[in-house]
C-alpha cells in the first residue's frame, strides 16, 4: 500500500474533519460525528465536553460514560480527564455494518447530579481496504459456434465489503480479438460484467480462447481483483432455455419455517433430447448469504427456504437463478428473484435500566428521578414501536426524555415508616399483533430521615413506692417507640431538669440512658414528702434530634416506721408525771387523758389505748379509743395512798409499734388551789411535819432546787445577751417573755401558755415554751430554744414576771404569731386520732397546736374535770 495508501489516510482524515465541521448539530441534545474505520487505539473523534458545553472537572465526579448494552463491544470510550471522545478498538465497518448503506454507531452518553441523558451518532466511514474477488480464480465458459454477433454472455461478479466508491466500480478485459465487455448495473448500483460476441467463432479453428477480467473498486489507491475465464467453443445447439420473465418478485414472512417453497421457476427450451432439458441453479453472482438461506432444486426450479430469516437483518433477498440445457454448447440464461420478507412481531422489547439511583430519601420532592430507562424492539413499523408503563399502586410514573427512552420519577412524598421498599414492575408492549411484552422489576428502597419523633407507650406513668427504700433501688422502667430505624430509632433517655422540696431531682432519681430503668437515689420518707414528679425525656441520635417528654407521677407508700409520741403527760425533768386524785372521786371520775400522736398514715396512725401496769387494776381503765384514764370504784380506807400506773400506746401498723408512758397517781383528801403538774409527788403537811425524813427530804429538794435555779439564770442571762447582741446585728427585736397568771381557785385549774415559733424576717427560729413550775403558787418558767438547739433535749428554764396590764386584751394574748409553727425537716404529727376536746383531762396539760400544709391552727385549754 506504500505512499499510495498513506496519501488515502490523509484524504479520508481531511475528509472527517470537514464532516465534523460541516455537521450540523441535532436538536434535543444529539450530536453526530464521523470517523473513518480502522482507526488505532486512541485515536481522536471528537471533544464531547466541549461540544456538550459540560465542565471537563467535573466529568469525573458526576461519572460521565457511555452506555451500552451488555455483551456490546465499546468501540469508542470517553476521557474523563478532558471529555475527548476515542477510538477504544479497532473498527471494521464491515464488521459492525453487514449491510450496506451508511453505518452509524448510536451513543448514549449519561452524566449524574443532576442526571442528564445526551444521545451521539458516529458514522464509520468506509476506506478502501479491500479490493475485489471472484468466487473462482478461473471460470470456464462454454460458447457454441453458432452463437450470433452481439451475443452476451454474464460473467461471474467480484465481491468487494468495501461500499461506495470503494465497492467494484468496473470491470476490465484483456484484448482479444471476438468478445467485448459490458458492464451493468444493478438496482443496487452494484456492477457486473457480460461478454458480448463480436466476431463469429469458428470451432475448427480456436476451440478454446483465454481471456483476462480484472475487476476495479473506485477507492483510493484503486484496488483490483482478476479471474481467468476460459471460453470453450461448442458445437452448435441453436437454442437455448427462456424464463417466463426476466425478473420474479415474491413476499415472504420472516419466520417462514425452512422447506418453504419461495417460488417455482419456469424456463422453456425449443429442443429436443438432452438439448431441452434444463437444469436450474444458482448463478455466479448469488452472495453467499442467499446460498446459505435458500436452495434451488436443479430439475423442478422450485426455490425452497434452506435457512432462517431475519427482516431485522435483511428485509430483501436479490437471487439470481439461471436455467441451462443439457445439450451440448449449452448456454445459460439468468433471471432474477427479488424476496421481499414481511416483518413479524417476533421480537420482544428489550428493557434496560440505564441508570439507577437507590436508595432515595423518604423526604425526596415529587419528581425526583429515580432511574433510565431504554426500551428496544428490533421489529418495525408498529411491531417495533413500544409503550412503557409501571404497575398500579406504586408513587412513581415514567416520563419520556427521548424515542424510547424513559426517566423513573416520583409523583408524591414518599414514607419510609409505611412502605420501607417499593418493586417497581415496569412493563414494555409493543404495537404488533399479537402484541408482545416484556417486564422487568426494579427495587427501590427507601432511605430512613429523621421525621419521626419518639413516642411512650403510656401517656404518663404512676409509680407506687414504698418508703424506706433502698438507695439505688430500680422503682420502674419507662419505654418509648420511634418508627424510624438506625442511629434516628436509637433512643436515650434523660430527666429534665427541676427541683423536688428545694432539691434537684437528679439528688432523688435517675435514669439509665439506654434501657429508660430509674433508679431511686434516696431512702424516700413518706412523713416528708409524699409524692412528687418528673419529667422524662426520650430523645433519638437522628439529626437534629428530636425527643417527646412524659411525666411520672412517684407516690410514697407509708410504712409503719414511727412508733406512738406521748404528748400528755409528759414527765419533767426525767421524773414520773404526777397528779393528785381526790379520795372522794366517784366511779367514772375522770383522772386525766393519755393523748399521743403517730406521724404515720391510715392504719399506721390508728392509735389505742391499754392499762399495761397498775398498782390495783381494779381501780382504774383506760377508754381503748380516747385514753382517758377514770376511775372504776371509789376509793377505800385500805387502798393505797400512791398509785402507779402504766398506759401503753400502740398503732394499728404492722408490726405494730407502741410507746409507754408511767403515771403516779396521788390520793388526798382535799384537793390544793394550785396543781404541780408532772412533778415530784409532794406529801401533805401533815405526813411532812410528822417525819423528820420528809423534813430532810424537804429541805434538800429545796436546796437542789434552788442551786439548779440560779444556775439556769446565770445561763440564761448569757444566754439572751448573745441573742440580743445577735438580734441587734441580724435586725431582729428580742423575744418577749409572757409570764404566766397568778394562782387561781381549784375550780378553774392552771392554764397553759402556748408554744411560739414566729421568728423574725430572715432571721433562724426561736422556739419559747411557757410551762408551770414545780415551786410556790404564783410562778412559772419559760423555756427558750434557740435555732442551734433545736435538736438538742437541753431546755433553759427562767422566771417569769408578772402578766401586763396591757397583756389583758385577750386579741393580743391570741395572737396568730404566738403559735406553734414546726419546722419543714421534722415529721409532722398525724392528728387523724387525737382526742375529742370534750373528753380532755382535768390534769394540767399541754395544749398542742398542730400546724401543717393546710394552715390551720387552733387552741385548747384544759381544766380540772
């Protein structure tokens, strides 16, 4: 091929860049290029980034490619580097286009976010590569000597792949001195050769003549191909077959099962013998495809169907048949058969997903594109044009982008949490009949977003616990729910911030993060705080998070962990409360009443009431109920002027739990104007002055007392100096004692003063306790605590003065601060079971006054019964 063939490369090279040049650019996003065949590996086409107007950076990152079917060889590749479009392999036209005409290469070339679909065509152009061939290298031709001038006689044709000007243009033959050449064409354009007689042949004379046909394409460098045709001149058989026609046409369904007849073939010869015998068969210029799809029986001239047809590959069969006698100098004539085949739906359509982008996100807006989709029928006509549709009851519909080309899209919100996946089944029919279809199924699945917050099973939680619990005890378990899944289902539990009493409620509960477990931190006591309430939390890892609260209600549960509180009489001083009963008392005469408090609840609270020791059982009983103590017979000489007594408490708890307290009961004749009440028992005068010993007694008691007195006046003037010196600095006025009255007639019995706790405006409690001294008539003690001795059993007594005159108003002497208001931290009384104030004692008592969260008070005073 030498300098020749390398000047043909460049002129075919120029001739594709002024085609590139020249191209006009198709709509819709369709380019076409052309490149001639048998380019080498990485040979130019074309620059798609370019002419796609597309970001050459960004090629890579948004996986720009070609797209072909599986099994397709790639011919040309893309660069993702500068979007250069070249040759991957070699390319045989003849190879790629078994049929003529022009060969083109159909591009479909996908760029992702945002997806885009863009369609290129690439003609191959044909070069001249190969040059023309006969089926044989030599031919004999039989010509009878009778034959006439101008007889023509067809030649075998040369094949050349090549199309165009590059196919076989003419047909050459070597001088000689009887025949000539013609060349024909075909009404493909394709040539062929017949010789014509030009001078009489004479037998005798030249049996044989040898003649040379070269055939020539029109390519450049010009290509050749030559066979020796040997002409052997016979004796004469003057006439020869003739075909009805010169040319048949005939139609047939492509999928005619093999041994269908195409044809019968007719040709008549006026001789007779072996010389009007014909014999039928295929001509020189029959391609090799139609002997390998039809056969011509050589004695009937049936044309029959050898192989399977295909319209997709070839919709027209040109055959060339010819009839010769079997006479000697035999000459044969041709006709030709044109075999129309008529398209059958026998091709289904092929469905192809070009491009998949799962899984989408359950919060994708109506329209976002799911998939391509390519949908191919090789058929024709309405057997090759396809509808394509998905099934019912799916949120996504097909939009068309190009001819048979679709775009997967959604048509509403989807929702992970109801559908997780969807099967899309789509569904490709054609238009023939009957019509064929073809399904395919694609799997979506649905991306999880955080759209869902967590939710509890209950709309709140009562939680019931028993006091006296142990710290770190579990007391319940919360759950939640959160239909989404992964890190946006996985859900922590917390407790929201608060306060409990002044105390934040991370000091009572907690929770475990990860299983919704609480815990109680605390020993909880039912006398301090009885229920309370949190708020949970549960919050999902999602982003951003989102959580739900619930609350939970704790209620305490009493327990029976306080046992009865004497609180009348209570001893002085460590002794045994005392009381002085007259011997004249009657049955039922009512001595005094036990009263006692329980700081438990319901039946831990219930209180009764027993005489557990006594020094004659017989005379006294205790009311179960009231505890009021009364006697049961009247007094004798014989009975014993000391009584000792001992009354138990005891709850309805269980185990129950009761409390004692010890009595000494006095019996004396008279009855003094002024009670000693929980003293030492003092004798009569009588029995005092009768006995020296009671003398010493006497006079010891009253030196003990005396020393114990002063001292308690030394300690309490040091005592209210610091108060007042601390009163002074913190704003406060010093605390007014109230003296307790003068001694009154037996009747009327003593009255008590009240408990006062009413500090001052930010300044610590003062506890002060007015009680009746043990001494002469007329004089009574104060106790004062202060708030650094507010747990402590220590009291500080000191005198009394006098009651005011302007103390006398009884509205200042019921002032509301002057009662008894108990500390927060102590555990308030239950008064669910205190006596009735009609059946209180005559003996000197204390009057309780019992503030709690409700903010009543109230006032008692007790008599001599």
């Amino acid at each position: 091929m030498g300098a020749g063939a390398g000047s043909g490369w460049g002129q075919l090279f120029l001739r594709s860049f002024l085609f590139l040049l020249l191209a006009e650019s198709p709509a819709r996003g369709q380019l076409r290029y052309a490149v001639p065949e048998e380019l080498e590996h990485g040979a130019f086409v074309a620059n798609l980034g370019e002419d796609l107007g597309l970001d050459v950076s960004t090629l890579s990152a948004r996986r720009f490619r070609i797209v072909s079917r599986a099994g397709a060889r790639q011919h040309l590749e893309v660069n993702l580097e500068n979007g250069i479009l070249f040759v991957n392999e070699r390319i045989d036209r003849e190879e790629v286009c078994e049929a003529g005409g022009t060969c083109l290469l159909h591009l479909q070339l996908l760029v992702e976010s945002p997806l885009e679909l863009y369609r290129v065509e690439v003609e191959v152009l044909d070069i001249n590569d190969h040059a023309p061939t006969f089926p044989w290298q030599e031919y004999v031709l039989e010509v009878a000597e009778s034959a006439v001038l101008g007889a023509r006689f067809p030649l075998e044709s040369a094949q050349d792949p090549d199309v165009g000007t590059n196919s076989v243009h003419t047909y050459r033959l070597s001088p000689n001195g009887f025949f000539s050449l013609e060349v024909q064409t075909r009404s493909d354009a394709s040539k062929f050769a017949e010789l014509v007689l030009e001078r009489a042949l004479d037998r005798e004379q030249q049996r044989v003549h040898r003649v040379l046909l070269t055939a020539l394409d029109g390519g450049v460098p010009e290509r050749s191909g030559t066979a020796h045709i040997l002409v052997t001149v016979l004796d004469a058989n003057d006439n020869v077959p003739a075909f009805d026609q010169p040319s048949y046409g005939v139609s047939l369904p492509e999928d005619a099962p093999a041994g269908t007849l195409v044809i019968q073939l007719n040709a008549t010869d006026l001789d007779e013998g072996p010389n009007g015998e014909i014999e039928y068969s295929f001509s020189g210029h029959a391609p090799p495809r139609v002997r390998e799809l039809f056969h011509v029986e050589p004695r009937s001239g049936q044309v029959l169907l050898k192989g399977r047809l295909d319209y997709e590959r070839a919709s027209l069969h040109e055959l060339y048949v010819q009839a010769k006698d079997r006479g000697p100098s035999a000459v044969a004539v041709h006709c030709r058969v044109l075999v129309h085949l008529l398209d059958v739906n026998d091709n289904a359509p092929e469905v192809t997903l070009t491009s998949v982008s799962t899984p989408v996100l359950e919060d994708a807006p109506p329209g976002t594109v799911i998939a391509v989709i390519s949908v191919l029928d090789r058929d024709s006509g309405d057997n090759g044009r396809v509808s394509c549709e998905v099934g019912p009851n799916v949120p996504f519909e097909l939009r068309s982008s190009f001819r048979n080309y679709y775009t997967l899209v959604t048509t509403q919100a989807l929702d992970r949490e109801v559908v997780p996946e969807y099967n899309v089944s789509i569904t490709a029919r054609d238009m023939g009949s009957p019509a064929l279809l073809t399904r395919s199924t694609l799997t979506v699945p649905v991306s999880d977003v955080n759209d869902n917050a967590p939710r509890f099973l209950q709309p709140s939680y009562s939680v019931y616990v028993m006091e006296n619990n142990a710290p770190g005890a579990s007391i319940c378990s919360v759950s939640a729910l959160d239909p989404d899944c992964q890190q946006n289902a996985y859900l922590s539990y917390s407790i929201a911030d608060g306060h409990i009493h002044g105390m934040p409620v991370g000091t009572y509960v907690s929770i475990n993060s990860d299983s919704g477990h609480m815990y109680a931190l605390r020993s909880l006591d039912y006398e301090q705080i009885r229920s309370f309430q949190i708020q949970v939390q549960a919050q999902d890892a999602g982003f951003p998070p989102l959580s739900a609260n619930v609350t939970v209600h704790i209620f305490v549960l009493d327990q029976n962990d306080n046992a009865p509180v004497i609180v009348s009489p209570m001893p002085r001083n460590g002794s045994v409360a005392t009381e002085l009963v007259p011997r004249s008392a009657r049955p039922g005469y009512l001595v005094g009443t036990v009263s006692a408090v329980d700081a438990d609840a319901g039946l831990n609270s219930r209180l009764s009431y027993q005489l557990l020791q006594a020094t004659d059982f017989t005379l006294f009983s205790v009311a179960p109920d009231t505890g009021e103590l009364r006697t049961l017979r009247s007094f004798l000489e014989q009975d014993a002027s000391r009584q000792q007594l001992v009354v138990q408490v005891r709850d309805g708890g269980q185990p129950a739990l009761s409390a004692t307290v010890s009595l000494l009961l006095s019996v004396v004749e008279t009855m003094p104007q002024t009670l000693s009440d929980f003293s030492e028992f003092s004798l009569p005068p009588e029995v005092s002055s009768s006995s020296p010993l009671t003398l010493y007694l006497l006079v010891s008691l009253g030196s003990i007392s005396f020393t114990f007195l002063l001292a308690i006046l030394v300690l309490t003037a040091i005592r209210c100096r610091g108060e007042r010196r601390s009163r002074q600095g913190d704003g406060c006025s010093p605390p007014r004692c109230h003296c307790c009255p003068g001694s009154r007639p037996s009747s009327e019995g003593l009255k008590t003063s009240n408990l006062t706790a009413q500090p001052p405006a930010g300044t610590a409690a003062a506890t002060c306790l007015d009680v009746p001294a043990g001494g002469p008539p007329g004089y009574c003690y104060k106790v004062c605590l202060g708030p650094e001795s507010a747990q402590s059993d220590f009291m500080f007594l000191k005198p009394c003065s006098p009651p005011r005159n302007n103390e006398k108003d009884p509205r200042k002497r019921s002032r509301p601060e002057q009662h008894l208001q108990v500390s927060k931290e102590a555990k308030q009384p239950n008064t669910d079971w205190l006596p009735p104030s009609t059946q209180r004692p005559a003996l000197k008592r204390y009057q309780i006054q019992h503030w709690g969260s409700r903010g009543s008070r109230g006032k008692e005073d007790t008599g001599m019964g």
